[in-house]
C-alpha cells in the first residue's frame, strides 16, 4: 500500500501576500482559492510535485504563521532556482553544497522556511 503525502500546512498571517509570494515570485501554481464562512481553503502546488501547500490564515493546523520551518523540495538544478528565485526578488542565501546535496534556502514573508535539494541521486539516479 502506497503512502503518499498530499497536503501540507503553511500558517500565514494574510492569504493574499502568500498567495502573491508563492505564485509570483516562487513559481507555485493556484489550484484552489475557496473562501467559505470561517475558513478560505487555499491550495497550491509546486511545479512537478505531486504534494501541495495549504496556505492557513485562519490557524485550522494549529501553527502560528511562520511556524512551519525546514520543508524541503528537491530540485533537478540548484544553480537553476538560485538565479530564478533571487530574480523574482526573493531573499535566498548562497548555494550550499554538502555530501549529499546542493541547497538553497529562503523564507516566506511570515518566516515559514523552505529547503531546496539538488540531490543527484534523487533527481538523476545513477544508471
């Protein structure tokens, strides 16, 4: 039986700045933006991943915005998405190479913190 993660939650304090954020400076693509009631159900994903974000300003994960730290995407080009997130203005440190990767290392408007991997075993496995 497969286990696949589907949906993660990122707590923000104002839906439409993270929404501007991800989308147009990230890269992410809207899925959903549904406001009901007492919740707005905003869904992005990443591109080529198959698990999305939630963007939470109403508190439903429990987190306080800012408080989802060290998610990490894996990534085919470190170089790559340096350039494209420092070229949407988006503070980035510098490429960090380790044994087992490459990473790039930024953080939302509210201090939630994202880790990209360029791993080459995972993005281009030996043959």
């Amino acid at each position: 039986m497969d286990w696949k993660i589907e949906l993660v939650a990122i707590p923000v304090t104002d839906v439409d700045r993270a929404i501007a954020f991800y989308v147009e400076k990230v890269g992410y693509h809207l899925d959903h933006d549904h406001k009901l009631p007492d919740v707005r159900f905003t869904q992005l994903t990443p591109p080529g991943s198959a698990c999305s974000i939630l963007l939470d300003g109403s508190g439903i994960s429990g987190m306080e915005p800012g408080g989802q730290k060290g998610l990490q995407v894996v990534i085919s080009d470190a170089d790559e998405a340096h350039a494209q997130l420092t070229g949407a203005g988006v503070e980035v440190g510098e490429i960090e190479p380790l044994p087992w990767g490459r990473f790039v290392r930024f953080a939302d408007p509210d201090g939630n913190t994202w880790s990209l991997q360029e791993s080459p075993n995972r993005v281009n496995p030996p043959s």
